[in-house]
C-alpha cells in the first residue's frame, strides 16, 4: 500500500464519504464485527434500556442490539452525512416504529439531554478524537447515574502495527485510557482484553487484541 492510498483511506475511516466511502463502510462490518460481538456481550442490554452508539456507520449492527424487543430504543450519533445516510436505508422498519433514531453529530455535541442514557458505547473512534477528554465528558452529561460506558478499540500492539494508523490516528496505552476515563467521571470496572485472528498487511502478519474497557458514570 503506498503512502497516498493509506493516507485516503485514513481520512476515510474517520469520516467515510462518497463511493469509497461506501466501500470503506461495508469493510468495517466486516473487520469489526467481532469487536461488536464482544462489546454487546459485555454490555448487557436489558429490556427498556435507552442506548447510545458513538460512531455507528452504516448501522449494520442495530439488528443485533435491538432484535425483537421493541422496549429498547437506539440511539446512533455519526457525523459522516454518508452514514447516516446508509444506517437510514438499512434501519428503515426501526426508524418507522421510532425504536431507532440518528443524529449528525460529533461526539463533543451530543443531542440529549443530561442524565438521560442508560448505556453508550462507541467502538473504534476514540483515535480520531481531538481533545478526548471534552468528549467523554460529554458522554458523561448523557448518562444516567450509575449509567454505562463502554468503550473499544484495538489493543496498542496491534494499532502501531496497522499501516494506515501513522495517518491522523492516536494510539493509546490502557494506562492513558484508564486516566482519561477516570478524570472525565467515570470508574473503570475492568478492562477485559480479546484476541482475534491475526490480520496480514503487505506480507506481514499482525496480531489482534481488542479492549473494551467497562465503565461506569459517578
């Protein structure tokens, strides 16, 4: 992969737009998909419950936070237009029913009001974010006392050996995470580490952890 392309496909994991960017959506489904199974195990999610994604693309995944129990409502905050756009093609009965709802929006500006969110959770975003302590701060505000954070990305070994991660992304030790967690108001319960199967970059094998770290608004 040569520096031009890497640098493109940066930008387009932090705001995907256009046909790569549809293109760069439906990839994540894929190499994201266990993060999500992770993440949703670890979360929960209980009748009534009122949950908020971060950073939810295309949305591929709604179906499997919601199912059948229409006592949960969704929330999806992106500020990529193009996926809000596809999340809305694809979660077309939901959206209908009221049970799912999205928001253009960053996560430093988020639409709800304080204390009115039982669990939020955004995997993967957490690198693109300037100042993260003014996001989760946010997040904070939106929670419920007591309320859930959950929050999930790619261990440190593996992100510093991903090429397209020297363009425009922070990487983060669990140490630095856990501070930045802990100074916004939240408690961190445990982080709990997963493997995955190894990826392969230009001939190099990489291996793959996720975190997901369990948080809790105090």
């Amino acid at each position: 992969m040569d520096k031009e392309f890497l640098q493109q496909l940066a930008q387009q994991l932090r705001k995907p737009d256009g046909d790569m960017g549809k293109k760069v959506g439906e990839n994540m489904n894929a190499s994201n998909a266990l993060m999500n199974t992770f993440t949703l195990q670890e979360m929960g999610i209980q009748p009534n419950d009122t949950i908020l994604e971060i950073g939810m693309g295309n949305g591929f995944f709604i179906k499997d936070i919601v199912g059948d129990d229409d006592s949960i409502t969704y929330y999806g905050c992106d500020y990529s237009e193009l996926m809000i756009s596809e999340a809305t093609a694809l979660n077309k009965l939901y959206i209908e029913t009221g049970q799912v709802k999205f928001f253009l929006t960053s996560a430093d500006k988020l639409p709800f009001q304080s204390h009115s969110i039982d669990k939020v959770f955004t995997i993967n975003t957490i690198y693109f974010w300037s100042n993260p302590s003014v996001e989760l701060t946010e997040i904070h505000r939106v929670l419920k006392q007591g309320g859930k954070f959950f929050l999930t990305v790619r261990s440190k070994s593996t992100m510093e050996n991903i090429p397209v991660t020297q363009f425009g992304f922070k990487i983060y030790d669990q140490h630095l995470l856990r501070d930045l967690l802990e100074t916004s108001g939240f408690k961190v319960h445990q982080v709990i580490e997963k493997q995955e199967p190894d990826m392969e970059f230009n001939g190099n094998t990489v291996k793959v952890s996720t975190w997901i770290f369990c948080a809790e608004a105090v």
